[in-house]
C-alpha cells in the first residue's frame, strides 16, 4: 500500500499518517521528492484499513498494491489447477466437461431417466437440485433428501458424479452423504457462514458468481472456502443483472479469461441461467466454449415444458446430442478436447 | 392471468392452452372475439407457470394479474402497519424513529459509551454489529456472543432497544436472548433458509434489501417470514449497486412510497451505506425523510477514524445532534414528527 | 500523476518509464525508497496517456493526482455559481426555483394556458419541448419552430423566463431567438458537436445527466461548454438506468450533494423522468429540496390523460399548487426559501 | 395491442375505454366472459398511446402485442439481409468478415502501413477514426477531413473498403466523399437527427449498440435509419455499462443470437471495446465467431504503446495474424467461412 500526499500536506500531517500506519502493525517507509512525500507500506497489507487512511487530512491517494486474495490468485500456484470430481478432471489442459441435468430433481424416474440420456448425449457429470432457492416462498422447494437420494441412485446407474447445491450448513453432512460437488447458488455467493463450512468438507465446490457480484468479491468468496482448507473450487460464471430485459441476466463471458488470468482456479460456465431462453443456449454454449469455459453447466430436461422450475430454458436431450458435435469442434478449434 | 393468443392460433392450438390451463388445477376460460381468442385463468394464480405457457404455440402473450405476495401486500390490511420493537413504535403516522449506533460492537466500553451518546443525540433504538458479513476472510469478523451481550448491556442501561444483525440460522435461539429487533443483512435477503428461520420467531425483523434486489424482490423475501408467521418486518432501503462509482451505493429513495404503495410494512432508510462517505449522509438522511421514510438508520461511531469496519461512513455524536433539528423540521414539513 | 513501479522493476525499466513521461512533455521526478521506485509527473497531466503508462514493464500502478476538469471544478472559483435566467437566481443560496411546463409544446392554447397556471401554482420558469427525442421514429415529434414562437408568446405573458431542448446544432440561431435557457437531453449528453455549439452560445445551458452517465462524465460534457466561453451551465440529475424496474428510471438524490461538492455549478433535479410516475412525483421533488437541489423541474399537463408525450408522469396545476407548501417547508427546514 | 379491464369495472368505464381508443383512430373490439371484458385494438397500433390507457379506471394492463419496429423486424424481410460494402458482403451465409484498423487516423504514413498491415493478416475492411467522440474536450479530437483523406488513400491502394464514425450531420457531405461506409458511435446512437440524416444517404451504416441502450431501443435507432429509406444497415454490440470494473464495459454475446432472431440485419461485434484490454480480445472474438457475429471490428495499432487514443486495446498486427486460423477454425466449426 502506497499512501500518497498532497503537496500541501504539512510535516505534522505526515506525521500523523505515520504514526497511523505503524498503529496497523506494520512499517511506514517515507520517500521525498521535491513536489510530496509518499509513505509506503512494508509488511503484510490486510492489517492496514486503507478507508481510515484515504480520509486523514493531507492525504491525496490511497493505492492498494497487494491484491486482497493470496490462495486463489494465479500467482499462487506455479500453473493452473485441476479440481477431480470422481475422475472427472475440470481445468487447466483437461477436456472440456460437459455438466447436464435437470433444474430440480422431481421424481426418481425422471433422475434415472435423464440421467441416462445426457450421458449419451455426452455429458460426463449430472447436476440436479433437491433443495431450490425460489424467490416466492409459494414454489416448489424441492424434494430434499428424497431428491438426494435419486440423485445417487442416477450416479450409481450412469457413473456420473453428481453435483448438487447446498442452501443451510445444517444439511452439510446430509448432502456429503450422496453428492460428489457441491453447488453454492448465486444467492449464497455471499453467504459467509456457508462458504465457511463447505471450506471444511472434503467435497469439491462449485461456486456461482452472485448476479451481481464482482469478479474479485467471486474470488473473495472462493477465498472463504480456500482459507478454511478445502482447495477444490470451481468458478461458475451464470449471468450478472443489467438493465437489458431481453434475457433473463447478461452472461458475462469475458469473466472466463479474467477469472483464468487472475486465479488459478478453474472456470466454468453456465449459459442456461444466463441467457434464460432454450432458443439460445446453444450460441452461448459454443461462444462460452471458445472464450475457454473448462465447463459447461446446462440445464436438460425430457419434457421441459411441464417441469417444475425454469422449463423455459432447458434443452431437451436430443438438441444436447445435436449441438455436442459443434461444441467439441470448436474446443477442438482453440486446441481443446470435449 | 390471461393468455392472449396469436390472431392465427389454430383451434387445436387453443385446446392445447386450455388443457395446460387445466391441468394445473385451475379453469380456464375462453372468450372470443373477431381477431382473437383469450383465455383468462379462474383460480389460484400461483398454480399455474406463466413461463410455460408464454411457450406454447399459438401464445401471443401471457399478462399475470395477481400479484406474486399476499401478506405483504398493500390490499392485505386496511392500513399500513405498525411494528412495535420493545415500545417504539415505526410505520403509519407514528414519528419518524433514528436508529443509531456503530457498524461492529467493539469493546464494551465503546458500545456503552455510544450507546449512551446517540441516546442524548436523539435516537430512540440502537444498532450495532455482533456478526460481521466480511467480503474478505481476512476482515474483523465481529465478537461474536461477546458483541451480543455487550448490547444487551447497553440497552438495559439507556433504555434503547437493540437491533443486531443474524446471519446463521444456528445463532438464532442465541440471537433472540440478547437482541430486540433482527435484521437480515443485503447479502442474506435470499438466503431462503434463514428467511424462514426467522419468520418462527418472536422478534421483529429489519429485512435490508439486497444491493441488486428489485423492490418485488424484497417483497417476495418479506412474504418469506410473514409466510411463517411473524408479521413483524420491516423493509429497508440501503442503496443498490449501479454503475456509478463516486457513492458506494447509489441510495433508491423512489423505494420508499413505492414500498410504501405495495405494501403495508413500514419502510426504513440507511443513508450510510446508500452513499458510504460521511460527508454526504447528513443530506441523504433529510432526503430519506422528506421522501416519507419510517425510520433512519445511521451508523454513529465516537472515533470513526478507528473503527474496526466502516469508519469512513460514520457520523459522529456531535454532527448526529446538529443533524437532529434539520431532520424534526423536515419531518414537521411533511406532516411528521420525529 | 504518481507512476508506482513494481518492486521487481529494473533500473532499464524505471529509465523506460521516465522516457515515456518525458516523450509526453513533462517532467518526472523519481523518488527512491527501500523497497520501490515513484516516479511523479511534474507539469500539465492532461499532457499523459495514463493507460499507455500503466501498460508498461515494471509498473505497478498509475494514480491521477488532478482532476480532468478545471473549468467546472469547485476548486475553480471562490464560491458557488449563480446562473441568472432573464433575472431568476439559480444556484448558491438563492432560493429554489420551480421550473414547470409540459413535455411537449402541443398548441398555443395548452402552452398559453399552462403557463399561466404554472405561474399561478408557484413557477419561475416555463418548461416545453419543440424538438422532441423519440426512441420511435413513427412517435410525436414536436411542433419545432411553431412549438418555438408559441414558447415566447407565453413568456412574454407570463413572464416566466423559458427552457427548451435543443438537438440539432443546426437549429441553434433559431432556437436562440426565441429562448431563455437552452437545454441537452440526457441522450445528446456526449453529443459533443452540440456541447461544443451550445458552449459558443450567449444563453445559459441546462445539461441534463445522460441515463447511463457517471457524474464525472456529466461534469466533462459541462466541461465542453465551458471550455468554449459558456459559463453559465446548470447540471440536470433525471435519473439512472439500473436493474430496477419499478420505476422508470432510478432517481440519484445522492447526485445532488456530490456535483454541489465536486463542481460551482447549480443542481436541478427533475424528479418526473427519473421515476416516470405521478404518484410517486411528489416524494421525490421534496426529497430533492431536502438533498439541496438549487431547482425542481417538474412536467405539469393540464389534461395529462390525452397528451402527446408522457401524460402518465405529469402533475395537474391543481397537485403542483397543492404541493407547493411543503416544498416550501421543506426548503425552509434545510434554510433556504422557495 | 389488449385492454385487460379489471374485475370490478364499470359499463361506463368500460365505455371509456373504448371511446378513448376509437379517439386514437382505431377500432375496439370487446370480448366478454364471465369474469372480465377484455378490448382489443384493431388498427395500427402505434396510433395509440399505450400508457394513457393503463393509467385509465378500470384498466388492469395494457398489452401491445404489435413489435414498435416494423423495417427492422425478421419478420419485415423473408430472410436475413445480407449488406454489401463495396463487394465485401456481410450477413446471412457470408463469410465471416474482420473490419480491422486503428482507433483513431494520426498520420498518412500510420494509415497506409497499418492498411497492408491488417490486409495482410487477413482484414477485408479498414475502419479508423477522422472524428473522435472524447470524454474530455482537452484529448486528440481527430484529423477531420485530412484523417478522411488518407484513409482514402489507404483505401485506394489496398482495396480494403473504409469504415468511418460520423458525429455532426453536417460533416455528411464531407464524409461520403471519402468513406465506404458510415459509423454512428455507441454515444450518438439515439442522435435522432443525425441518424435521420444518414439514412437519407447511399452509403451502408454500422451502427453501434449505446452502452447503456436495450437491444429494443438498438432496433427503433436502426429503424429510424431504415425509415428514412436506407436498408442498408449494420448492427454493432459493442459492450454495455454494468457494475464490474474488471473490464472497460461487459460486452453482451447474448445480443448476437438474440438480434438476429428479432432483425434481418447483420450483427457485427467489437470486442476491442466491450473488454478494453488487450489480453482478452483474442478470447471475445473466437467466443463472438462461435455465438454468430457476422463480422468481428477490431483496433489494431502498429505501436499501440504510442497511440493517440485507445493504445491499451489495441492488438498489434502480429497478434492478429496469428488469431486468424483460430478464428477462421471457430468459424468453420460452426459451419461458416472466415
């Protein structure tokens, strides 16, 4: 951190910003050039409230140099790191993978279905909800346990590794029992004590981006679950809210080269919620895919228009079976497999 | 709701729309007129998926006309609402209530002394913050019970009931010993599982919006916790996140009388994190009043320069007491006391 | 300008760095501490390509020191600025001004007649649009130079001193024969041939903010014109797009206390267009006085129902009358008159 | 456009309402069943004012079921248009098609090498700036007609076709001697009159997306043009204005599927500006190949750490060159040629 004084700044202001420095714990290094002094901070930076100081008088500028995540920034590590789900590698040089299933769970017949046919449409993990965050306390809420347990059954079927998301710490050890991923949902990016306890489980998580989170509070957040030990995150970009109405959120791409350049963390993508209309998933899908997504998380559905949440946007298996050709021709393109 | 059809909808097509209509439990009924067929929806909106509907063939439009909230909605009750925290009363004609107090509790001598301060200053309830919701791991994270009964103690001793914000929904039979008042923080407002937690106790709650929430948004989390059974929320307005970087927030003051006009739950402003820079929230609260407000929330801390969290935002005493009469005369203005 | 290299950086690095600053020309002065190198730029900083520098080997970070503006900054003159139209006081500690009027100019009987009741209700100055931007190219497109002389003809009545829009330079000689105040819509806010035209004018100029516009954006266009000899420029806050779909746009108040600390110029806030509902326009303009607005512009409309453009968000003569006393209370509260 | 009457209105409200829709000129239609009368509107229905319905009594909502573009709609052509720029076709089945060049015209030399330059690495058009659009009236605001002049020359001696922005009506004249084709800039993209003036010109317009404007108000900006009697028109997604600051804008992939379904026209990306950073233009133009774009605009600068404006977006010629058999390979997998 770079304190920055104004050139009106007195030798007692400066002083005073010293003074406040070392009160953080840490060092104060004063450098004089003829027009002002700048005062730099040596030692480790998070013990310094660079808010208290930008308002002391005779400051100019606070600069920040050290970048408030240290485990998921890219420096961190020497490369890029893969996260294994049960086999299944996701990041870094691996083939892209292809996460498929339905909104909600709803029935075991329809998991057991589904299931069998996103794994031959090319889907290599299966995702599904038991527990669905819905904005109207009057929707379906999901199967809960019951839901888990399809889903497992589906996994043992299919060998597909299930991903499925969490809402309440409390249900942590339940969900540990059935699932091989966890989902933290865009309306728990923030959820603090939850970040907490699935940083203490031995399952990979998959984190969604808030709709209206920043890249950096996205890694912020991975940072919870990384600082309690749990070093298996996945990134998931899902859409952040604008004002544009014709889609149901703005599926922010250019969140894949960020969150690839900044972290070393995989990044994955999942246009269904971005977009919100089936017509085009299918165009997200490849463009999320070229910009690098190491993921595709897509929402599949057999008879999408009675489903019990977001029907309107799930592809059925056959479109899946369709577009997988023209998806691993454009990982192909940039020199990926899928 | 009412499912407009295209002017070439076949009558097989209009079939098809009423059998769905039907087979979610509700009439269907038809009328026709010279260019097009309606079908309006007699029954309980909530069973039927609009967006199911909107996808069929030969659908032009689907027009909901229930609102999504019952309890929190202005038809409801006759009149807009009280809530009653421990004698003062906020909403309808009561006086405009300043809710005062520091971002975190950080010492019992600090939350005693301010307490007794912003008490003198005119507040008549006292916040302050036992749970911290971080976006860095790294940050102060709050004293935890510690913080709780540092409160309780403040409140015996000035009398002001005491709002704390909850943020696990394993901390609530703790919470409820020592606080007066819940609040739900931003970032929790669509934590679902902690909404309805809530909505079991016998404590008011001070419901925040999310900073990209929509205002139906927030109603829908209301309709949460009123759905469980507690009547007492109140809405509160703290800035929402735009493009805009000079404020910290851009604070949506149009959400006071339209909050006001949907439902009938008072609502509550908190200037201080709408703009975060102390300079600019003594103007923001006389705005929050004069745009019809219940109550102001402000956070007040005796040396902001050192607070453990959100220093730069926080009035002091001295400037909290020179706000105050600016504040009774606008509310007088509008036909209010405070 | 302060360049802080990286604390890796070479001495090869910092001199290419100083080159840089010096190909601008201006003078870099270094200044050396144990763990890094700052490089400060002496001389104009508007001579400096910031990102061509932040870009470079070994360079940390680029921090501006100096505003982009001069001409609009508060720094620039001693005290507030009043903008004086035909002898109404804008700006400053002069009382606040109504400024009221329809949309659109639609006849000379509405205009002539409106005016009178504006006047009547409490106006300073008449409000009404010749030259109408449309999103649709098949809507109501203003009466033009006719709408003009209509405009004068109730000025000269009433004499209430008249605000129009002007979009076209090409119209400027014409629009000048008949107005007292020129104003920029939101849309031609970086329309910088008509800033530039505008600011060569010997009317004074409302600028209102464009939608998606940051304040420091507003206060370069308002740069624009000063920078060509117009000194008398007002800054229109009218609301923001964001996420919110409530209302039509999303009022910033916060605008108001910020562009007053950040720039001389006087604050007009037109609360019609920034919620775009008329029942909700009355909270929001004493809201505005209460945040410090220097002026309120209100749209009024006889027969809101039938008229041409925006009838749903325009108040009657008899609610601005009505209105009228406690924006006076308000104004009064806050120390100002009305 | 359906009048949805409320349960409880009246005969004479309902009578009301027609008589206010037959005063807009067109029919109304009344359809009754047991629980609402519903009136449809026959007649073109940008005759009448939608929200002076909705705000009648008795009216629940009014739904217009007509688009407001009628030139630009996909429904207005059988197929998707293809727009030819002086032999170089782009829309529909066309080959995909890069417009390369730098941000702003600086020198004749600059021009005339970047042209081979670009030309060489694969460009089939030339774009650069004589007229620049700058936030501060104090940057490089263009070589006007003499940047005109040489990038005709650059034109003539490459056979690369010129894309030029436009920013004062006035200039028209002056600009269609030298360019291939005209640009309206995100800033001027609802410049009413200049949009109206360049659509009464023979040359084809690139019309770039407001970075704040829905995708709805980008067609009415388009019709508006194609009103005035010029089909040929270009559709540019350029980035839109949201909260992350991560990057310049976010640019919006969705657009390109999602106009191309509502429009006959071409859609054309630039990536240079949604993301604003170097680093990452490679990845947004392989994702907006693989989404659909019929062309990619990208800045490129032979020493871009030099250029007047833009410098830090700008790929050099290198990168380019070898960014083109990825390109052409994402092109080829979605079935396209580059």
């Amino acid at each position: 951190m770079i304190i920055i004084t104004q050139p009106t700044a007195t030798e007692e202001q400066i002083e005073q910003i010293v003074a406040r420095v070392q009160a953080f714990g840490v060092e104060a290094e004063v450098s004089r050039s003829e027009s002002r002094v700048i005062v730099g901070v040596v030692g480790p930076e998070e013990l310094v409230r660079e808010k208290l100081l930008a308002n002391m008088p005779g400051v100019e500028a606070v600069v920040p140099v050290a970048k408030p995540y240290n485990l998921a920034s890219s420096e961190a590590r020497g490369a890029a790191s893969i996260v294994d789900i049960c086999g299944v590698s996701i990041g870094c040089d691996s083939a892209v993978a292809l996460i498929c299933g339905p909104c909600s769970v709803e029935s075991r017949e329809q998991i057991l279905s589904l299931a069998r046919k996103v794994k031959d449409a090319g889907a290599r993990l299966l995702r599904g909800g038991a527990f669905k965050p819905r904005t109207s306390p009057y929707s379906f809420q999901g199967l809960r346990e019951e839901g888990l347990r399809f889903l497992a059954e589906a996994r043992n079927e299919t060998g597909l590794p299930v991903i499925t998301e969490i809402m309440d710490a409390r249900d942590l050890p339940m969900v540990e029992r059935y699932a091989d991923c966890l989902q933290i949902g865009a309306r728990n990016m923030q959820n603090f004590s939850l970040l907490k306890e699935v940083g203490r489980s031995h399952l990979p998580v998959l984190l969604k981006r808030g709709f209206s989170a920043t890249l950096d509070e996205l890694i912020m957040s991975a940072e919870y679950i990384l600082s309690e030990g749990n070093m298996n995150v996945l990134l998931c970009e899902r859409g952040i809210r604008t004002f544009e109405t014709a889609t149901r959120y703005t599926l922010d791409l250019s969140a894949v080269p960020i969150l690839k350049a900044k972290t070393h963390l995989p990044v994955v993508v999942d246009p269904t919620h971005g977009v919100g209309l089936r017509a085009f998933v299918p165009q997200m899908s490849l463009a999320a895919v070229a910009a690098g997504a190491d993921a595709i998380m897509l929402e599949v559905h057999d008879t999408p228009d009675v489903a019990k949440s977001d029907g309107q946007q799930a592809l059925v298996p056959e479109t899946l079976s369709k577009l997988l050709p023209r998806l691993r021709a454009v990982a192909n393109a940039i020199g990926r497999d899928l």
